[in-house]
C-alpha cells in the first residue's frame, strides 16, 4: 500500500458493487445482488486494516477506540440518519409508507435486518435494503474490540476457525428456521439477513492485512484463478443440477433465494473467497510501478468518482428508480430499462455527490480535525473511505 493508505483501484471495485445492485434494483440483471457480498468482504479488508494499523501504534487503548468509533460515526452518521429523518418527516405530514411506524425502532438501532420475520413485514424501497447496512454497523461495534484489546495470535485464531466453521454456521441457521416453519423464500431471506451469515466474508477480507498475505503470496493470480474456478465450478454445478426453478442461467447458480441444494450453505463462502483473492490481486498490484490492465480499467475516472460517493448512491438509489423515474417514465420492457440504466446512474451520482459536497463534506473534515490519520487526512479526494457501502 502507499504511505496515505490510499488504492486508487478499490474505489473502482466500490463502482462495480453499486452498479451491481442498482442493475439488480433496476431489474436489468438478477445477479447484482452479489454486489453487497462484495460490500461486505472489501469492508472487512478496510476496516481490518484501519484498525490493525491503530493497534500497532503507540497510545492507550481507550483513545484508539475513541478515535476509530468517532470517525466512524461522523462519516456514517450524519447520511444514514438524515436520510431516516427525512422519511420520517414523509411519514409524519403524509403518512407513508403507512407501516414506517413499525420498522423505525429497528432502522434507528442497526438491527432493521432482524425484522425480516416479523408478521406481515413489508418491503419498501425507501428503507429495505437498509439491511446491509446494519450488518455493517454491527460488524464496526464488536470488530474494534476483538482486534484492539486481543492478542494478535488469538485474533488470527478466531478469524480462522469463524471462516471455516460459517457453512456449519448457515447450516445450523437454515435447520432453525426450518423447523420453525418458515417457507423456502422467507427462510433464503431471513438467512441472507442474518449478520451470522456474513462474518466469514469480513473476516476473508481482514485476513489479507492481518497476514499481510499481499506481501507474503507472490503469486496473487494464481490465488485468484483458483477461487475464480472453484465458484464458477460450484455455481454451474448447482445450476444444471437445480430443480428449485429458482436458478436463473445470468446468475451462474448464485441466486441468495435459492434453498435447494443447501446454497445458502456454500455459495456465500465461494463468493467471499472469490471477492476476497480479487481484493488481494489489487492490492499486490498497487505496489507494482507499472499497473495491471485489470488496474488501470478499475482506476478510470468515472468508476473512482462513482466509488467515492458509492455510500450516498446506495442509500438513494432504489428511492431515485421507484419513486422519481417510474413516476415519470414507463419501463414495461428489458431493452427500455437497458436504456434508461445509464441516465439512471447519472441522475443517482449526480444526487449523491450534491449530498456529500454540500452535506457530508463538513462532517468528513471534522473527523479529519478531530482524529487526523496521518498525510493524508489533509486531502479527502484521495483517501482510503472508510465507509459501509462505499
């Protein structure tokens, strides 16, 4: 990595990730939903990393909390509740959605992806794919304690004996909410919602800075084509042998719906190893002085600027599709919401780089002020995020 800590390629990973999902959202492609996977797995690489910088450097343990817990707060914080507070006020003069009332308890305390079993629970795009965010926060509340007061030994143990015990772990989840009755798709959801079924991908991408494996594999490549075949191996295995009529031939047999064959089982673990040698592919090639094809693609302007603000355009993205494009436009064919999907990406980007420069900047640079993290931290464009979702 460079001094600033800065991989100019990653934010072009976060612009794959949220042009995956907005495509999914947009019903343009029915496998964008493994850009939240990818989420989850290039945040356990960043946030690993942040904090396992901070616990080799010299202060007390309580101000190395503070300071990573009060970043995260004045860069996650201000966005995510704003945009609750103006729902809110949606609610309040206009009475929608008129079930708001019974999720905001859970929005407010990171645990929206909890509800996911809760009688009549209704889906909405102003709120639902919230889900992952809580994830994400939960992760950031009990991550920083394992890393920073355990030994580094015990912590590699842990992340270790996690990744490999999370299929037993979706396992054990699946037969729960069988034997409670839950049908297949309820059951697919709830077990996609639930925060134990996405450790391992944290932890996959935490392991490259906590073993350092981007300067001890010399051949990162090779990591990455093996993980690439063992999940095209996996999801075409699962495809041409699936009888659910819940595979479709553009996921190549990843589809988080899908309860036959146990894929909840196996196929986040694929998708997390695959992610994870991706990341670390980019990251042994951010030291190399001439890029990569595969760098310079992921370093283009448009996919950086679109990574920077890949925060904001998750959380306005389905809101944008549902309730100002739809309401203007009718979208009855695939070939009309093909073409409609780039001004989509437009009018999303545009949205939220308005939000972050005139709302989210003040912020970024109090937190900049109050626990500066070094050269960088005196020129935003160009530093790591350490965002959810971007």
């Amino acid at each position: 990595m460079a001094d600033n800590g800065y991989i100019k390629s990653l934010d072009g990973l976060r612009a794959i990730a949220v042009l995956l999902v907005m495509s999914f959202h947009a019903e343009i492609t029915h496998f964008g939903w493994l850009g939240v996977q990818l989420f989850f797995v290039l945040s356990g690489f960043l946030i690993t990393g942040i904090l396992w910088k901070e616990k080799s450097r010299e202060g007390p343990v309580s101000y190395k909390f503070k300071k990573f817990w009060v970043r995260r707060t004045l860069r996650i914080f201000p966005l995510y509740f704003g945009y609750l507070l103006v729902l809110g006020l949606t609610y309040l003069f206009f009475h929608f959605p008129s079930y708001y009332v019974t999720y905001i308890p859970y929005l407010l305390t990171y645990t929206f992806n909890f509800t996911r079993t809760l009688q009549q629970w209704h889906g909405n795009p102003l709120f639902t794919h919230l889900w992952s965010l809580s994830i994400e926060e939960q992760f950031y509340l009990f991550f920083p304690l394992i890393v920073l007061l355990w030994h580094p030994r015990y912590i590699r143990r842990l992340m270790l004996a996690v990744i490999a015990l999370s299929p037993l772990i979706r396992l054990a989840l699946g037969q729960y909410y069988a034997a409670r009755g839950l049908d297949p798709e309820l059951l697919a959801d709830t077990l996609y919602w639930n925060t134990a079924s996405h450790i391992d991908a944290f932890f996959l991408g935490g392991l490259i800075p906590v073993f350092a494996l981007h300067q001890r594999i010399k051949t990162p490549r090779t990591v990455f084509y093996i993980c690439l075949a063992l999940a095209l191996l996996a999801g075409g295995l699962n495809f041409y042998s699936s009888a659910s009529g819940n595979s479709w031939i553009s996921d190549l047999g990843y589809n988080h719906g899908q309860t036959a064959h146990l894929a909840y089982v196996w196929e986040y673990t694929c998708l997390n190893l695959f992610f994870a040698s991706f990341i670390l592919v980019l990251v042994s090639d951010h030291t190399r002085r001439s890029p990569s094809r595969l760098r310079s693609t992921l370093e283009t302007g448009w996919m950086v600027q679109i990574g920077k603000v890949s925060y904001g355009m998750y959380i306005f993205h389905w809101l944008i599709m549902v309730y100002v494009i739809n309401s203007f436009i009718k979208v009855e064919t695939p070939l009309a919401r093909i073409a409609l999907f780039i001004p989509y990406v437009a009018l999303v980007y545009l949205v939220s780089l308005l939000s972050f420069k005139l709302y989210e900047s003040p912020f970024v640079r109090l937190k900049d002020r109050l626990f500066p993290t070094g050269p960088a931290s005196k020129t935003t464009s160009k530093k790591i995020s350490e965002t959810p979702i971007s």
